[in-house]
C-alpha cells in the first residue's frame, strides 16, 4: 500500500513540476491592477510591415507587425507589450505584462482563419517560469524560457524606441534655440 501511495506522489509532484498556482495568483492580481489602470498609460505603436527575401519588388505577401507599449506614467516603466501580426491567413497575438521593469507573463494567441492553434499563458517569478496555462490542445510544454527572452527582446525594442524620441526630442529643441 505505501509503495502505491509513494508510486502515485511521484506521479503528482512530476505533473505539479514548476507549477506555482500560489504565485500565479499573485501574479494574476498584478495584471488586473495594470489593466485597471491602462486607460491612463502612455501608448506607443510601432507598424512594421515585412515582405519575404526573394520579394524585391514588394508584391508578394507580406507580414504585418503592430507593436503597442503601454508605459506607466507615474513610474515611467513598461506595464504591458501588445503584439499583433498577420500573415496570410495566420494571425497571432502576444501579450506581455512586466512589473517593475521584469517579465510577469506572456500570453500567445494563434489562429489561422476562425481555428485557434496555439493559445497559452506563462507567469514568471524572477525570471523563472513557475506556471503554465494551455487552454488549447497544445501538446507538450511551451518553453518559458524562449518565451522570456522574446520578452526581453520586446523590452529592448521599446528602450530603443524611447531613446531615439529623446534624440529626436533634444535635437529639436537645440534647434529651437
């Protein structure tokens, strides 16, 4: 009887392996606070369209990018980054929530047509994946990992972005003198 009890805890701690329902719920709390107050955030957009390598004269099909940040305006950090992109009949959505200039969750949406392909949350605690949502049949896990550098990438993209306007910004009133 306790080898069973010993074979069936085995099973359930390697089905509950980094998975922090405790901190997903924390975490959960922090993107209803961003959210609630997404109105009063500053939102930057960034359109990027994308044709293939071949394509030289631009008429094939293309990918089309919008990118929106949502920065706090009273602590100046990124609270949410929306990314919206289609190709062909292949649309996604990635959403990221940072608190305090960290990666809290990443949410991927996928569908082709009216037919969902992917659709999942990742939460992150100190840069760890500590839990996972799948409300698709994805099979397998997604790889937190991968996903958290796509987040710092996004972040990086977004700092690039502040930079140049603050170029642009000091340039102008240099000129303005």
């Amino acid at each position: 009887m306790r080898i069973l009890l010993f074979v069936l805890l085995g099973l359930l701690a390697k089905n509950c392996y980094c998975q922090d329902s405790t901190a997903a719920i924390y975490i959960h709390q922090l993107i209803q606070k961003v959210e609630g107050r997404i109105t009063t955030d500053i939102l930057e957009r960034k359109d990027t369209t994308i044709f293939d390598d071949g394509d030289s004269l631009y008429k094939g099909a293309f990918l089309t990018v919008r990118t929106e940040f949502y920065t706090d305006p009273q602590t100046m950090l990124l609270d949410k980054v929306v990314e919206r992109s289609l190709y062909k009949k292949v649309s996604t959505e990635l959403t990221v929530y940072f608190f305090g200039n960290q990666p809290i969750c990443f949410t991927n949406k996928q569908w082709e047509d009216k037919t969902i392909r992917m659709d999942f949350d990742v939460y992150y605690k100190n840069d760890n994946s500590v839990f996972t949502v799948k409300r698709t049949g994805l099979k397998g896990t997604p790889d937190g990992k991968t996903y958290l550098k796509w987040c710092y990438e996004l972040k990086t993209e977004y700092l690039r972005m502040v930079q140049d306007y603050n170029q642009t910004f000091a340039r102008n009133k240099v000129k303005l003198r």
